[in-house]
C-alpha cells in the first residue's frame, strides 16, 4: 500500500482488491452467509490490526487468507458446539435414522468425504494450494510456517487424501455424515500417520 494515502483511502484500497479473493476462500469453506460474514470480520480485524498488514503486496492476500482461516475456525467451533447440543436433543427425542441408500455419490462429494476424513490442518494445507491456487510460500504465509514445512505438510497431505480416497472406494455407501464409526475409524488411522 502507497504511504501518500491517508489510511482510511489505504483500507478502502485494501477492500475493493481483496474483498472478492477472500469472499471465494470463505465461500468453499462455508455457507454463504456465513462466508460474508467471515469476509466482514476478516476486514474488521485488517482495520484493527492494520500495522501487521505486511508491506509487501505479495503477501497482503495471504495474510488476509490467514486472517479469515482464525476467523472461519472460531464460526466452526461456535457451530460444531451448536450442532453436539440439537443432536443430543434430537438423540433423546427419536430413533436413529438410516441413509438412505439410493443417493447418489458424485465426484466432489467422494473428493469432499475424503478430504474430511483427513486432520483439519491437512485439509487447510491442500485446500489453499488447490482451491486458492496459492505456491508454498503463500500458503506457508496464510498457515504460520515455513516454505518447507509447508511442502512436507502437502506431501503428507496428498498421501493421506489418497488412503482417504481409496477408503471410500471399497466403502461406497458409507453415510455421508462424518459420525458413522467406519469414518470415524478412517479418521483416527488418517490422523495417526
């Protein structure tokens, strides 16, 4: 950012370039209005913490990417205690329910259960090189490490997506909720290695 701007115009400039990068990173990581609201808090932290915003336009976007990850994870931990309290609750007042069997399993959603079956770090990992489109240094950036820790993470990563996938294979019509105990059994073996 130009040090002749006053800060508000350095913001302002801020927004309008990243505002649509980080509204797609949020976007496939979560609903949309959920995603907006990341977005929306993402740039409230930008303004609050505008002396971190790195100098280098480069890392700008990755640097926001990171912001929204903290972001996205405290929705999801907000969320996730949301959802264990009305299953306890649907739990106490009806019979489990069966999938239903007939549904069909598209490509994406064999690559997306899988990819959940991996530790969320993992996930994270390939999803900014692989979604964001982002080299290792970037995606380095946007996680806290280094380049090399980076590249071991997506080596990791990518071989666990891979027993993950293979997994899904020979179990098929597992359920697509991540509470089945064959998941949950991938998942631990996946988070082991």
């Amino acid at each position: 950012m130009r040090s002749g701007l006053d800060f508000e115009d350095r913001f302002n400039t801020l927004y309008r370039t990243h505002r649509a990068a980080v509204l797609r990173y949020a976007s496939r990581r979560s609903d949309p209005d959920t995603a907006r609201d990341v977005v929306a808090e993402t740039f409230l932290v930008a303004w609050r913490k505008h002396a971190a915003i790195p100098a280098d336009p480069d890392q700008v976007q990755p640097w926001l990417y990171g912001v929204a990850r903290r972001v996205l994870a405290n929705t999801e931990r907000s969320a996730h205690r949301s959802q264990r309290l009305t299953m306890r609750l649907r739990q106490e007042t009806r019979e489990d329910q069966v999938p239903d069997p007939a549904t069909a399993v598209t490509e994406r959603e064999r690559l997306i259960q899988a990819l959940q079956l991996l530790p969320a770090r993992d996930q994270e990992a390939l999803r900014l090189v692989g979604w964001e489109e982002l080299d290792l240094a970037g995606a380095a950036l946007a996680l806290g490490c280094s380049p090399s820790v980076m590249a071991a993470r997506i080596y990791r990563a990518r071989r666990k997506l891979e027993v993950a996938l293979a997994a899904a294979d020979r179990n098929p019509r597992r359920p697509a909720s991540g509470s089945s105990a064959l998941a949950t059994t991938q998942h631990r073996r996946l988070e082991s290695r």
